[in-house]
C-alpha cells in the first residue's frame, strides 16, 4: 500500500492544481481577443447611459465617477455569477467533474484556482473599463491612500469569490436550475451593491435596501472603494467596511468548504454526481 | 503462483431511487468480483447492465448501497483519497478538457490534477503523445479535433499519471476499426509494464475476447459468469450454436425463444434485405427439427444455415436467453 502523501506533498499537490485551474481560465479567456474587446467596450455603454444622466440632472461629476467604479466592479459579481457558481454545471456537462472527483486532490484548490484566474482576469477588464470610462467622460478621481485602496480591493475579491465558491458548493448538485439561478442572482445585486447609484449609503436610498444592500461583499467594498478613490478618504474613514469584509471572508470560506464536503458526499450517495442533461 | 488482488468487491449492491410508486431500481445486485495485478478483465453486458455504475464505484464516484469494494485492498467508502492516487478513468464517447486548450495544454493541465512536477509532465507527455501519434496535433486545440483524435487525448489524460489501476468505459465508444485496434493494442503494450490493471467494460464481444485476460459477464447487476474467454466459451461448445439466416424478417422472435431444446437466441434483423439473422444455442441438435418447423410456422424459410464456432456472444445468449437488446 502507498503510503499517505506528507502534509507538504498534499499542499504542494493541491497548489499546483489550483495554479493550473487558474491558468485555464487566463489562457482560456485571453486567448480570443474579441472577448476582451466586449467585456471592456460594452459596460461602458451603460455606464456611458448613468453618467450623461447624472449630468443631465445636475448632479456633481463625482456621481459619474461612482458609477464608473461600480461598473468596473460590478464585472467582478458577473464573473462570480457565471464562472464561479454554476462552474461546476458546466464542467460536469463537459465531463470535467467526473475527471476532478477522481483525481486525488481537493475540490476546493481547483475552486480557488477558477477563483484566482477569475478575479486575475476580471481586473484586468475592470481596469479596462475605469481607463476607458476615464478617457471617454472625463470623470474626476482622487486617491490620497492607494495603499488602502489596494487592501480593499483585494479583500473585497476574497470574499466575493468566497462566496462564490459557496454557490459553487451550493449548485454543484444542480441541473439546469444553475443557469436559472445564476439569472435570479444578477440584477437583485446590481441594484441591491448600488453598483449604478452615485452612492448607496445616501439618504435618499431607503433604510431596508442598506440593510439588505449591506449583506453582500459587493456592497461594502464598493462603498468603501468610492470612498478611497473619490472623495479622497483615508483607511480611518473605511475601517469597519475592512473588518465586515474580513468577517465575511472566515465566515464564508470555512462555510463554502463543508457545503462542498457535504454537496459532494451526497451527490454520491444519490448517484447526482455524474448526471447529465438534467 | 497467487496473484495479488487489485481489485475486490464483496456482497454490491446499488440502488437507484426509480419513478415514483415504481420502487427502487437495483443497479447492483450483490457482485462479488476479483481483478488481479497484471490483468485486463473485461465487463461485458448490454446497456444498463450495470457496468458503468460498478466502475463508478470503483473509482470513488458513486457510494455502494450495500457491500464492500477494496482497490488495492482500500475501501472506496472510507480511503477514497488515498484511492485517487492510484486510479485514472476514461468513459467512451467523453471528451473532458477545455476545447479553446491545445492537446499539449490539456494533458499538461490534466498532469497537474496528479502532482506531476514540470519536468516529470513534460517527458511523461512526450511519451504519450508519441505512443498515442497525436505529434501532428500537438498545438491543435481540442476543438478542432476530430472524435478519433479526441478519444486519443481522452485515452493519453488517462495514462497521464501512470495509474496502477486504469478503468475504461466503453473506450471504443464511437471509434473506426483502425483507431479501436490502435488502442486495443496500446492497453495490452501498458499491462505488460507489470504491476498494472485494467477493469475494462464493453458491448463488443469480439473486443472483451480479443483483449482481456478474464471476462465478467454482467446482466440486470448480476454478475452471471466469470472466466476467460476461453474457458466460458467451452462452457457453451457442449451444446450447439447454430447461425441461421431466414426471410421474411421474423415477426414473432419469442416464438422461437420457446422451442424444446433452445437454450437462448438472438435476432439481428435488416430491414432493407428483410433477412433475419438468428444465433442460437441449443442444448443438442436433437432440438434442430422442431426449430425450423417453427420457422415455417411464422412463415419464414431457410436461405442459409451452418455451425458455428462459440463465441462470447453465445456465453452471453446461453446465460440470458437472448443476445444483447
């Protein structure tokens, strides 16, 4: 019998199938440049929509600026939504699954490795649109502490693709619904993260919706972004939106990783595993 | 000389949740199997025989409802991850991969799923991709692969980690006569590498007697028979198999199926010729005389008729009563 791998062997296995998980999703993605060319081109389009119409109402340009923030980041929900959650519908269509349950190392390093080419990719047309939607609308930015902005920038990913390896778990059981689910889950949250609004935390923005805006990562890092790069705050003025971060993150990580465990052994033992075309 | 096993199962059994007010559908019924080192065992059984849902198992897939199953003496149940390391799969007809990836990109990917290091992968690609003649193909992305080539890279990413125990599912699933040979002879190059396995599962008779060492035959879950082909085909050559060709096309097979004598029959019909082909296995040639009274019965006549030598078709009529449906 072989012996059990050490715990170094079992990290380092488990890295390099992240890595390479990561790596397929940069190749594959940047392979075709028309993608790239869409994904930038045609969120400006609506961002282009809210900022003449903040303009057209008389509100500051910083309005404009807001919005073009919360289009580039809203790319980062739509990435987490479609290529993280219902990921593994499309692998198992695809004959992938299959092929990652039976090799021998975790589910959750070849969710990180979709997680990290994800978010690698998503900057990259993020940065994309904020250059773009600079160029296009002249739209004034001022950024006193890039060192924080950098940090939220970071936390805000990790726990939006934190929880988005939890739908991932979530959905891996399902058929078509992933799709369905995917649809349901988009729009709520691109009103909800007030990614088009000059600001969420306004009064002009019902209490109910702050709460509820409050619950999903995108909300707090979006807010906390605008603030660092618009209005010109310090990390003084973001530190509870870093410890709500920090917070979803252990929370949704640790969750994400037993409802896989758990969507897993029952996908197994209900034989759902491997079925097709549901 | 005592082999060791490779693979084992004790007592399976495997439910499947049916139609509502339907009960239960038994996938597995109690297989009891042992594969050894150094051997291809082939799983022969018609669709829904059960044979993808025992591999399933085996490769961690699928829980067992019931029963025990051990590869290399570990339990699919509680050592799963210590399992993984020694396994690979290929399913027939499954292209896994990324299409936008070339051939060498998704074996390399692939390679990484097993912690093969860069230097390691890269000579172990090379290897395969010469043994599998996919040098051609190499930076073509698997898109634009045709099926045969696909099924290749789909073979190769099985090889890739060097599994001691490899699990093909209908690999020849979909490929030309050539490409089948070509990997037929591949397997039986691999097993002579020593220490290795193949659990193989199939429909093609003439591909589970050419290949494998032993051979399971499988139906409803059960396992009926297990033996080498020669052995089982022995078992069928006390009686008599009989190929039979009559026109019109017959409409009423059970009719025959019920003639004193028969053991098991199987019809293959065309349509365009309207000529049926039967394939019987009768417990004497006393049993012949009534046979072709029952053929004219059903209004059929006789175009041409002769022995034949046992195949593993025949194993499989004499146990079911009928070929594969």
């Amino acid at each position: 019998m072989l012996p059990s791998p050490s715990f170094r062997e079992d990290l380092t296995n488990n890295l390099r199938a992240a890595y390479a998980r990561m790596w397929v999703r940069l190749r594959g993605a940047n392979r075709d440049p028309t993608a790239l060319a869409a994904e930038i081109g045609l969120p400006i389009l609506t961002i282009g929509a809210y900022v003449i119409l903040y303009r057209a109402i008389g509100l500051p340009a910083t309005a404009g600026a807001a919005v073009i923030v919360g289009g580039a980041m809203i790319a980062f929900w739509t990435n987490v939504l479609w290529n993280m959650s219902s990921q593994w519908f499309w692998e198992r269509e695809q004959g992938n699954l299959e092929m990652y349950l039976v090799a021998p190392v975790s589910r959750m390093s070849i969710l990180l490795g979709m997680a990290m080419g994800g978010s690698l990719n998503t900057a990259i047309r993020a940065l994309g649109i904020v250059l773009l939607g600079i160029f296009a609308f002249q739209v004034p930015f001022l950024v006193r502490d890039p060192f924080s902005v950098g940090i939220v920038f970071v936390l805000t990913l990790a726990a939006l693709y934190t929880l988005g390896m939890l739908f991932a778990s979530l959905f891996m059981l399902y058929g078509r619904e992933a799709w369905n689910t995917a649809n349901l889950l988009q729009e709520p949250v691109y009103f909800l993260s007030g990614a088009y609004f000059p600001a969420i935390y306004a009064p002009i923005v019902p209490f109910g919706l702050q709460v509820a805006g409050s619950l999903i990562p995108m909300t707090i890092g979006l807010d906390a972004i605008r603030r660092l790069v618009i209005d010109g705050a310090s990390i003084m003025a973001i530190w509870p939106h870093i410890v709500a971060l920090i917070a979803c993150i252990l929370i949704l990580f640790p969750l994400a990783r037993r409802t896989l465990n758990y969507m897993e052994s029952l996908g197994k033992k209900e034989g759902r595993l491997t079925l097709r075309w549901q | 000389m005592k082999r060791d096993l490779s693979i084992e199962t004790k007592g399976l059994r495997r439910l499947f949740k049916g139609i509502p007010g339907k009960g239960d559908v038994v996938a597995l019924d109690q297989v009891g199997l042992e594969v050894y080192d150094d051997e291809i065992f082939g799983l022969l059984g018609p669709n829904g025989a059960g044979k993808t849902t025992l591999i399933k198992i085996l490769c961690t897939l699928l829980l067992p409802t019931q029963g025990e199953a051990l590869i290399k003496g570990l339990d699919v149940v509680k050592q799963a991850p210590q399992i993984r390391r020694l396994i690979n799969l290929v399913s027939g007809g499954e292209t896994p991969g990324y299409g936008i990836l070339s051939v060498k990109e998704n074996l390399w990917f692939f390679s990484q799923l097993y912690g093969l290091s860069r230097d390691f992968a890269k000579d172990r690609i090379a290897k395969l991709v010469d043994q599998l003649e996919l040098q051609d193909y190499l930076n073509t992305r698997m898109s634009k692969l045709s099926t045969g080539y696909k099924q290749r890279l789909n073979l190769a990413r099985g090889f890739v980690n060097d599994p001691a125990v490899l699990f093909l599912d209908e690999p020849t699933l979909g490929l030309d006569v050539l490409s089948a040979r070509h990997l037929r002879t591949l397997i039986q190059d691999w097993i002579k590498t020593g220490g290795k396995t193949v659990l193989l599962t199939t429909h093609y008779m003439a591909e589970a007697d050419q290949l494998c060492d032993r051979v399971g035959i499988i139906n409803r879950g059960k396992i009926l028979a297990c033996d080498t082909p020669q052995r089982l085909k022995t078992k069928v050559a006390g009686g008599a198999t009989w190929k039979i060709e009559i026109t019109p096309n017959l409409s009423r097979p059970e009719s025959i199926k019920s003639v004193p004598g028969v053991v098991g029959v199987s019809e293959t019909n065309n349509i365009e010729t309207g000529v049926t082909t039967l394939k019987l296995v009768l417990e004497d040639e006393s049993a012949m005389s009534d046979l072709l009274s029952r053929i004219r019965e059903n209004g059929c006549k006789v175009l041409n008729m002769g022995k034949s030598e046992p195949t593993l078709e025949d194993v499989y009529i004499s146990l079911v009563g009928t070929g594969f449906e």
